[in-house]
C-alpha cells in the first residue's frame, strides 16, 4: 500500500502543472484578444501551430526520461531541474511588451512555444512517475484520484484568485496584473514541485538488461493496440474540454451578459472536477473501470448538450448544468490515467520492453493534438461567427459561442465512448497481467 502522505506528495505536483495549465486553458485566449490585442483568429492559429509542435517533442521527453538513470531514479530529477525554467517561461508568456502589432504576434508565438516546450519537458516525467510508483491496478487509481483532486484545487486557486489578483496586482493596470499574477502562481509551482520530488518514490523499474533504442520503442508502443486506442480517446476527450474551457469566459460574458459571474461560474466547474475526482476510486472498487468510463462520458455528454437551451436569464440552470458537466467528465480522468499505466504492462508483457515516459508520452501528445484542435476551433469559431472583442455581439456570434460551448463537447464525449468499445484491459485482464510480469524475474 502507498501511504496517503505519498500520494498528497504526488498530487502537489500536478497542483503546481496546473496554476499554470489551467490559467493557459481559461485565460490565455482572453490574454490575448482582450488584454495583449491580438485578434482571436490568429491566436486560433497560432494555439494549433504552437501546440501541435510543442506535441512532437512530447515522444522524444518520454524516450529521454525512461533512459535516465540517477540515484533519484528516471522520472523525479526532472522535476528540480526543469522547475525554473517552467516559472521563468510562465511569465513571460504573460507579459505584454510594447510592441506593433506584428511584433506582438511574434512574442505571444516565441513565448508561448517556449512555455509549452518546458511544460513538456517537467510534465511527462512527472506523468510517467504515477506509472513508476506502483504496479498495483487499485492503488493507481487512488493515486491519480489524489494526483487529480490536488490538481484541481490549483484549478480553483487559479479560478478563484486570477482576477482578483489581476485587479489587486496591476490597480487599473489588466496587463501587469496578469504578469504579477502568473509571477506569484509561479512562485507557488516551485515549492509544490520540489515538495513532490521530495516526497516520492519510484518502486517499478524497467528490467534491469533493457537496452531501449528510440525506432525499437517507438515500434513497440505503436503495436500496443490498447495504447491506440486511448490516443483516439485522447484526441476527441482533449478537443472537446479545450473547446468548452476556452469558451467558458466568452459564454458568461456574451451570452448569459454577465461578466460579474465569471469567477463564480468556473470555480464552480472546478468544485464540480474536484468532487468528481475524488469519487473516482471509490466507483472503481464497484464497477469495471472501463464501463465506468463509458458511461461517464455519455452522462457528461447529456448535461453540456442540455446546456444548448438555457435562456441567458436562466442563470442557475446554466450554473448547475456545466457543474454537473465537470463533475462527471472529471470523475473519468483519474480512471484514464491509470488506464495509460495499465498499457505499459501490457507493452512489458508483450514485447519485454517496459517504456514507461514514452507510453504516458505518446498519449500526452495526442492529449496535446486535442488541445491545439480545441483550441483552434474556440478562436476560428469566434472569428466566423462574427466576435469582437469588447463589444455587445451579434445574435449570430452569441449562437456561435453557445452552440461551441454547448454541443461540440457532448459530440466529443458521445465518439470517446463509441471508440472506448474497442479498448479490452478491464479489471480482470490487468490483474492477470500485473500478476504475470510480478513472477517474472526482474
């Protein structure tokens, strides 16, 4: 069993990853249309550019990090020595430069591909390291549940304190809020990662001859048909919640008129992703994880498409729908995560090769494919329906946002679980697997 102090100690890190992913997912696109001034279909583009580049390198972090080899082990040193780096990167993707227009869109590219490069370069390592801590099916499902929970609650802090501390930072002054903002979170990040390297263990290790070469690996991940399947997942799931998220602020200000309630109405998403996790291993000690989740995504499904005929006066149905929204998509991430785990037993059982930073790497990158995806669509999607910043909007852009933030994200979670059928590592084939490689000599 893994103490409930180490598993507090992995979830710290994902705190830290998220006072930075979740400001870049609710706020980066509303930075930079509202705030820096760029317009929203070149920050669509430049969100599908950046990503899509920063998801490539994704394979060659995972290929990095399963050939270290340190007394800390493969996976944790990466979290003390990328830390800096991350924080300085944070904050200068959110600072505002004097620039013409041009330039300015040359810095938010420079920047941002610069933040995601070192987001990948201290994420996956410290993805791979929930696959490394044990190789017990149950317990990696609590340990996401706790990596998950702790994460979410750097969601809140950044939901519930970005712009209050934008206004109490910059007095007036939106752009230096922000970057004082992302400065204080970064400082945050830093204690939060080294406290998780601190108090983590690696206890699964690759076979002690293993010689990993990076066509050979690639090869071996690729003939790991479960592992395709969660990348198609990755896909569609990713693509939908960077859609619904990056939206979530324009759907409150210029649909439902109400920018006072943007703070309240995504921290209450984030609650929703909070308790969500948290009941993820508790449904698991009851019900197959993969018909868990299933089903979860069809329940998300119907409450974002409900959405679709709320009336803007209609504000507690439309708080208590996309609460709901979270709180069931969000009880399947915890389930999805291990299930990534589960892959690289499957691949070790297989092939004899146990890749565990390029499994979680592979998937983080078609993660990354989702996101770019997601975000694109949310910026061209404002674009073609007419959005101008800081404006009363058309019917036909308040539609356009709605419709975006409402049915695109039950589509995606309808085909994640229609593509789920396919993928056959329930509870009982793990647990024969885990058995198996454990009487295998190490």
């Amino acid at each position: 069993m893994i103490s409930r102090k180490e598993k507090i100690a992995y979830g710290f890190g994902d705190t830290a990853s998220n006072l930075i992913f979740q400001t870049v997912m609710l706020f980066l696109a509303f930075f930079y249309t509202d705030i820096f001034g760029i317009s929203a279909a070149t920050v669509g583009t430049m969100f599908l550019v950046v990503r899509l580049l920063d998801a490539i390198t994704d394979p060659l972090m995972g290929f990095l990090a399963d050939k270290t080899n340190t007394r800390f082990g493969q996976f944790r040193p990466y979290l003390i020595w990328l830390v800096i780096p991350f924080a300085v990167c944070s904050i200068l993707a959110f600072t505002t430069p004097d620039l013409g227009d041009s330039g300015k869109v040359i810095y938010a590219y420079a920047t941002y591909t610069l933040l995601m490069l070192a987001y990948t370069a201290i994420n996956i390592p410290y993805s791979a390291l929930g696959g490394a801590i044990t190789q017990d099916p149950k317990e990696r499902v609590s340990i996401q549940s706790y990596r998950f929970v702790f994460g979410m609650l750097g969601g809140l802090f950044v939901t519930l304190l970005t712009l209050p501390l934008v206004e109490w930072f910059g007095q007036g002054n939106r752009a230096l809020g922000y970057q004082l903002t992302i400065a204080a979170m970064s400082v945050v990040g830093v204690v939060l990662f080294l406290l998780c390297f601190w108090g983590t263990k690696e206890r699964v290790k690759p076979p002690a001859d293993q010689q990993l070469r990076l066509k050979t690996a690639l090869v071996s991940v690729w003939k790991n048909d479960a592992m395709r399947t969660l990348a198609v997942v990755a896909v569609l799931l990713l693509c939908g919640i960077a859609i619904k998220n990056t939206l979530a602020i324009f759907y409150v200000k210029y649909y439902l008129v109400r920018e006072d309630l943007i703070t309240p109405f995504i921290s209450l998403g984030m609650v929703g992703n909070i308790l969500g996790c948290a009941l993820a291993a508790p449904l698991v000690r009851r019900i197959d994880k993969v018909k868990a989740y299933k089903a979860l995504q069809i329940i998300a499904a119907v409450f974002s498409l409900a959405a679709f005929w709320v009336k803007p006066d209609q504000l507690v149905l439309a708080f208590v729908l996309y609460f709901f929204w979270s709180f069931f998509l969000q009880m399947a991430t915890p389930l999805l995560w291990a299930k990534i785990a589960d892959t690289v037993d499957l691949g070790q059982r297989r092939s004899g090769f146990r890749a565990t930073g390029l499994v979680y790497a592979s998937v983080v990158f078609f993660i990354k494919i989702g996101i770019a995806l997601g975000g694109a669509i949310a910026g061209w999607w404002l674009a073609l329906s007419g959005y101008e910043p800081n404006q009363v909007q058309t019917e036909a852009s308040r539609l356009g946002i709605l419709f975006a933030f409402t049915v695109l994200p039950a589509i995606t979670s309808l085909l994640v679980a229609w593509v789920m059928r396919r993928y056959t590592l329930n509870d009982v084939r793990v647990e024969q697997i885990a058995h198996e490689l454990t009487q295998e000599p190490r």
